[in-house]
C-alpha cells in the first residue's frame, strides 16, 4: 500500500460501516490515462463491466472516455444510467437470451460480439423485423494461447467464441444474414497474466489472425477487439506488469498493419476489467471475535467468501494462496503476528487468510484487503447466510479533502429494472 492511500485509509473508519467495499476514483483515473500515455493513443480502452459493475464506478470510466463491454442486458442497463451512448456499449458473452439480443439490438447498441454461427443467425432475425442493419464482431476461440497465462479459455472446446478452425467456412457465407454487418473481430482467450512476454505474445497472435482473416476474406474492419489479458499483483512479491515494455514491443506492429490501406480506418481497442479497477478497492471487514486454538492465533470478522469469494481463493483459483491484509487501526506498526481471518460463515471453507501477518490485532479493529477493485463484491455469493448486503463507498480527493460517498445499490439486478432503463432507450430511428 503507498503512502497515499495510506493517508486516505487512516482515519475513515467512523466515517464507513463494514463490510464494505471502498472505491478510489483517481487510481481509476490514473489507470486510463496510464494506457493512453504508454500506446499513445493507438488504442481505445474497453472496460469489462463485469469485473466491477456498480454504476459510480461506470460512471468514472464514462467521463474518463472508455468505451464499456457488457455480458448482460443488466450491466446494459447500468452502463446506460452511468451515461454509456448505447453505440460505445458492445456486448460479449454466452448465452445470450432472445430478449436480451432484441432489448440491445433496439437501443442501437454498437455491437453484438457473436459467440456462435446460431446466434449470428438470431441477430439476423431479430434486426430483420426491426427493420435494422446491427454491426457485429466475430469473437474468436484461437488455437493456441501463450503458456503463461492464468486463466485460459481457449485451445480447447469452448462457450467462448467461434473456433479459429471454423471461421474461413463461416465467414464467405455471411452475406445470407442481410440485417447484420461483419465489422471486425474480437477475442479474450486468457486473462490475469502478469508476464510481459505473454501478453505481447497474446498480442502477437491475436494481431496476426484478424489481420490474416481480414485480407483472406477481403473485410475491411472497423474494429479489432483484443482482450488484453492483462493482471494485476495480488500477492506478495508479485510485480506489476511493466506499460512501457509492453508498449514497445506492440506499437511498432500495430503503425505497420495501420500503414496498410485496409486498416486506415481500423481502430484497436483493448478490453480489460481487472487492470483499470482491481488495484482501486479495498475490502473492509471489522474483528469480531478473537480466540486461541490448538496454537492458533484466530480473529473472526464480519466479512467472509460471502463478501469477498476471490480473496477466499474460490473465483477460479488452483493454489488458495492469501491476499494482502492491513490493520488500518495500527497501519504503521510491525505486522510481527501471524493469524488465520475467517469470516462470519459456518462452513469451514470460510477462510479469507490463512497465514496473515499483521500487527498486534484487537476485536473492534478495522482490516483491508487489497486489489478488491474487480470481481470483489459482485463476485460473491451475498445472500449465503443472510447476513446483510456490504456497503460500498466512493472515495475522493479534492484539494486534500477526502469526501466519501455511499453508492450502495439497493435494487441489484432486477430484471425489471434493467428492461424500464431499456425501455427508455428504445428510440428506433436515432441514430
Ligand atoms: C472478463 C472479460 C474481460 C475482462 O477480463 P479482466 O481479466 O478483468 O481484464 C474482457 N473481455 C471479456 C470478453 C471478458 O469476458
């Protein structure tokens, strides 16, 4: 944890209530300016709904110019309230219902990123009877991923996109569905890799293939969607990916496929979640209880995998290994003590740390888990239990004033809701 953050943590415990969930607007800031410093500006950001979809935070990525990828007709909706124009919104994902392809198609999204040639043909029908034309990308399940990466969804069968084998097949007969428009391609075959020579190998392959498929079947794409795979640290001794070496190792190939004149008007996006937010939120949980067990020193708190699953090490990890733990009542003191946290659950796999070392640490006092930004709270199964909904705060800095805003959602999900917000939008005719 930087001094920084340290500065604004101390101290804002009478001013939240746990467990809750703490947002730093300029990190996220940071983040997206950090991208368009060290690529200047040879690609546009997509920021992944799902790693983080409460609307405050949309709303941060909104003003700071991304564009945002949803998996949902509900992220759609708070992609919208947030301010998302419907054109800078596409939508990724299986299984997406007819209703959710229709309520899209009809707020004039930018583009469906199909996942399958089945539901290439519902897009077709759908945007038939509207009497629309709907722009799509054609995600892609390529053959190989680089080894290094964490979570890998390709190479092998998968939900995920268009096999790579079967897109020269697919692509020449595309002309039949007359209501949609091929505009490029798009892929996310692994994520959460903090190798530099991974994600520039993932590039590398990535680049190759839409440019290779562009030219075989004579497209002249308006997008190439490159899901960045890029990861965050969220262990001890665990470095941040390195920008400017990533950066030097791609600009050059991405201003030599711009050269060509097939690709002037090709604009490159890079679509992440994890990166832009992960290391802007903290988990904050209360000690409740302490007790000593069979050589144990254990402190029980009000929050467990019931708030925080991937801090539990459930949200699709192999090795459980533990997070990082602070002690924001005693931030500068020596972590000399070791514990075992656990949450609040009766189940014995309610355990948010194992070996967490930190100072001498009492009942009533306040604990941080870091990196908490992406796939924290609306990756965790809140309703096991009953306990109640954990909070979540936006946390600003003006003029060394630290303001902190509630931005709770109560109403999460309602299906209802996300189609009254839809509903708003259905203007057909505007472009
Ligand atoms: C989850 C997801 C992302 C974001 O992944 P991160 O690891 O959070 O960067 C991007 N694109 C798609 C299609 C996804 O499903």
């Amino acid at each position: 944890m930087d001094s920084a953050t340290k500065g604004i943590l101390t101290g804002i415990g009478d001013r939240i209530r746990t467990p809750c969930y703490v947002y730093l607007k300029a990190g996220m800031q940071d983040h997206v300016r950090a991208l368009a410093d060290a690529f200047g500006g040879r690609f546009e950001v997509s920021y992944a709904a799902k790693a983080n979809p409460n609307i405050e935070v949309l709303r941060v990525f909104c003003q700071s110019g991304t564009a945002l990828d949803v998996s949902s007709i509900g992220e759609m909706a708070r992609g919208l309230k947030a301010g998302f124009k419907a054109s800078r919104i596409s939508f990724t994902g299986p299984a997406k219902r007819g209703f959710e392809l229709e309520l899209s198609i009809r707020a004039r999204i930018g583009e469906i990123v199909c996942e399958s040639p089945e539901e290439l043909d519902e897009v077709n029908s759908i945007a038939t009877d509207l009497g629309v034309t709907q722009p799509v990308l054609l995600r892609i399940n390529p053959k190989s991923v680089p080894k290094q990466f964490g979570l890998r969804m390709s190479g092998q069968p998968s939900q995920f996109g268009i096999d790579e084998e079967q897109i020269p097949e697919l692509v020449p007969q595309m002309a039949r569905w007359r209501a949609v428009r091929l505009c490029g391609f798009h892929a996310y075959s692994a994520g959460n890799s903090l190798s530099c020579d991974a994600v520039i190998e993932n590039f590398a392959l990535l680049m190759d293939l839409f440019s290779r498929f562009a030219c075989d079947f004579g497209i002249e794409p308006n997008k190439f969607v490159f899901g960045s795979g890029f990861g965050i640290p969220y262990f001890e001794n665990d470095e941040e990916l390195n920008l400017s070496t990533i950066a030097s190792a791609i600009n050059g190939t991405v201003d030599r496929v711009k050269a060509a004149a097939k690709f002037s008007g090709t604009r490159f996006v890079l679509e992440m979640g994890r990166w832009l937010v992960g290391r802007d939120g903290y988990m904050l949980t209360s000690v409740v209880h302490s007790k000593h067990s069979r050589g144990r020193e254990i402190r029980m708190c009000d929050a467990g995998f019931n708030n925080h699953l991937s801090a539990a090490g459930m949200m699709g990890t192999v090795l459980r290994r533990d997070w990082q733990f602070w002690n924001l009542s005693r931030l500068d003191q020596e972590r000399n003590h070791e514990y075992l946290i656990v949450g609040p659950l009766c189940a014995p796999f309610d355990i948010l740390g194992n070996n967490v070392l930190l100072p001498d640490t009492e009942n009533g006092h306040l604990l941080a888990v870091s990196t908490s930004g992406a796939y924290g709270l609306t990756a965790s199964p809140t309703r096991f239990i009953s306990h109640p909904e954990p909070r979540e705060y936006m946390i600003t800095e003006v003029d060394g004033a630290i303001h902190i805003e509630e931005v709770t959602e109560s109403r999460l999900n309602s299906m209802e809701n996300s189609v009254d917000i839809l509903r708003e939008c259905d203007r057909p005719g505007e472009p």
